[in-house]
C-alpha cells in the first residue's frame, strides 16, 4: 500500500503545475478555434481532441522520467534517429514530390520528426559530458557537424519548415552553452546581404527560367511569392493573400465567435493547420491576437524559468532549446500566415490540427516538467 501510495503520488508531484495551467489554457483555446475552423464537431474536431489528450499522456510519461536517464537515452536516441534519417534517403517513400517517410513493415513513419527532440537532447548530452570552464572553438565545430548532419539530410528530403525547427533548436543548445556572439556577427550580418539582395534584384532572379541551383524550384517559388503575392494571385500567392486579408478585415475586436467569412466561405486554404491563425486573427482581431500571443510568451517564459534554475548543464541546456523551439514554431508559422516569411509549413502550436506536432510539443513540455521537479542530489 505505501508503495503504491508513493507512485500515485511521484505521478501527481511530476507536474510542473503553472506550466500545466498555461497548457490546459493553450488546449481549451485551440479546440475553440478548432471548432470554428471546422464548422462544428466532425471528424477533425474529435481527432483532435484525441490527439490532445495523447499528447499529455506522452507528456505526463515523458515527466516521469528523471533528466538523468534522458541523459543516459541521449545518444542512443540521437543514432536512432540518424539512422532512420538514412533509411529515408536510401529506401524512404515518396509522396507530393517529396521523400520523407519510412516504412517499417509495421509502421510508417516519419523520422524527421523525432529529431527535433533528440538533436538538443544530444548536443546538451554532449555539452554536459565535456564541459569545462571555456569552451573551445573545437568544441563548437563538434556540436555542429553533430547538428549539421540531421539537419542536410532532413533538407535534402526536401523538407524545409522541419529542417528549419530541428537547426533552431540545435543552434539553441550551442549558443547557450556559451557560443561567442562575435561568431554569431558575422552569419547575421551575411544573411542582412542575402535579404537585401534578393529585395534589390527581385525582378531578375525571378524569372521562370532562372535555376537558383542551391533551392529547389518550389523553395524559390516560395520566396519570390514573398517577395511579391501579387505576381500569382490565384495560383502560389493565393495562400499568403487570402490569410492576410482575413487577419486584416478581423480589424481591431474581431468579427465575433463562427463569424468570419473568409475562413467559412472556403477562402483561406489549410485553415485548421497552417493557416490556423488566420481564422483566429479574423474572429478574435487584434486583441484576441496579442492575447494568444502573451499566453505563448508565458509559456516560453515558464520554460526559460525552469532552465534558469535548473542543477546541471545538461538540464539548462535542453530546458532552454525546448523552450526556443516553441518559440521558432510560433514566430514562424505566424510570420508566414501574415506575410513576412516564406510558407514553409509549420503548424501553429496547441492550435493547429495534427498529431504528430502535439506529441512532439508533450514531449517537450514534459521534459521541461521533469527538469522542473528534478532535486540535487542531498551531500552524503
């Protein structure tokens, strides 16, 4: 009896209970805005209620698990992932253009995914079992090819928006594990170039049948649409367009609950996943969307929390790169849905349909609860 009374109460204490109340917010936001998207309760409606509820049993699991056996798992789990990375460039399927998911005989799967989880949990694996009072340019150069080798072969499936989540992750554990920001200086002042030249020479590198080698024909018809909406209104812009004019006619207070039009008239294509705010912007308007906005700020904040206080390197560092990872899923997905980034296909999180991303974010937010409740161990 005691023992069991012990396990139900390791299984209540394993919530990290602000971080919990900002999800269950998060949860009961995204099945409203869900709802409308949908017109009512239809099949994507109970799917996603479904999913939401196996994405905080995987959480709830993932907190049970203390962070030094996440640290132990780390890189078996990082390998795993490699490897299954591999299997898809040799032996992957092919669907809509792109190779992405693998087939297991029992499963079919799409390792990519799981790599946005276990790339920072295997560079601050890494970081922790070599750390040292500075840390050398070396050092460095390791964690990246160790983040450069998942990341090239997710892009080489093509697919940009997980390749985009998995490097920002990464980068997140190296730059807090004490990268220098003058190295960082120059990469920042060469993409500022990159971008000004893509403005200033807009009309010549978007021609038809200019081959900008380096992106595949789609990813530059992706960012020449950026560059202009209005060059393909009813074919690759229509997209960017049509979400942008149901964020702009939301105005100020919104068009009320099941109100908007563009979104129910079947004008902003994706609009239970991609495209998600959209629908949200246009009902809810301006305040509704710095409202969701401040509930992601506090979830990210929470996050941030727990790093700052937690005990070992390798727990500040994965708390840190969990909590900027749901950072780069919200400031991408909505730059794109508004018109200042490219459309690279991430959802928006707690609020878009689909599985795969809300076992990811459990998982996630797991980790940051069991590094929440995870005590130093008492001196003998």
């Amino acid at each position: 009896m005691k023992r069991l009374l012990q396990l139900g109460l390791r299984a209540v204490t394993a919530f990290d209970w602000p971080l919990l109340l900002l999800l269950v917010l998060m949860a009961a936001l995204g099945m409203t805005v869900m709802h409308s998207a949908v017109g009512g309760t239809d099949w994507r409606f109970a799917d996603q209620v479904r999913n939401f509820l196996l994405a905080f049993g995987v959480m709830w699991v993932a907190a049970l698990i203390p962070p030094t056996m996440w640290m132990k798992l780390a890189p078996v789990v990082y390998s795993v992932g490699v490897v299954l990375l591999l299997g898809v460039e040799f032996f992957g399927e092919t669907s809509k253009g792109a190779t992405r998911w693998l087939d297991l005989g029992v499963a079919r799967i799409q390792p990519s995914e799981m790599l946005k989880i276990s790339v920072p949990l295997m560079l601050a694996w890494y970081f922790h079992r070599y750390q040292r009072p500075k840390m050398s340019l070396l050092d460095f150069m390791v964690a990246g090819i160790l983040l450069m080798i998942p990341f090239l072969l997710i892009v080489r499936q093509p697919d940009l928006g997980t390749a985009l989540l998995v490097f920002a992750a990464g980068f997140c554990v190296i730059y807090f594990a004490g990268l220098s920001f003058k190295l960082i200086v120059p990469i920042v002042v060469v993409l500022v170039l990159g971008i000004s030249a893509l403005l200033y020479y807009e009309d010549y590198i978007c021609v038809p049948d200019l081959d900008w080698v380096v992106l595949h024909d789609y990813q530059k018809h992706r960012v020449c649409t950026l560059l202009n909406p209005g060059s393909d209104r009813l074919g690759r812009g229509f997209h960017t367009i049509q979400s942008m004019i149901a964020i702009g006619s939301g105005g100020v207070y919104g068009k009320g609950y099941m109100m908007g039009t563009q979104s129910h008239l079947d004008f902003v294509p994706e609009r239970t996943t991609d495209f998600i705010f959209a629908v949200f912007a246009e009902e809810f308007g301006l305040y509704g969307g710095i409202m969701l906005l401040v509930l992601y700020a506090l979830l990210i904040l929470r996050g941030l929390s727990i790093a700052a206080v937690a005990h070992t390197q390798f727990s500040r560092l994965l708390a840190g790169s969990m909590s900027m990872m749901l950072f780069v899923y919200v400031f991408v997905n909505i730059g794109m849905v508004t018109g200042i980034l490219p459309v690279v296909g991430v959802p928006l999180p707690f609020l878009s349909y689909g599985g795969t991303a809300l076992m990811t974010l459990g998982v996630a937010c797991g980790m940051l609860m069991s590094i929440s409740n995870d005590k130093p161990a008492r001196p003998a």
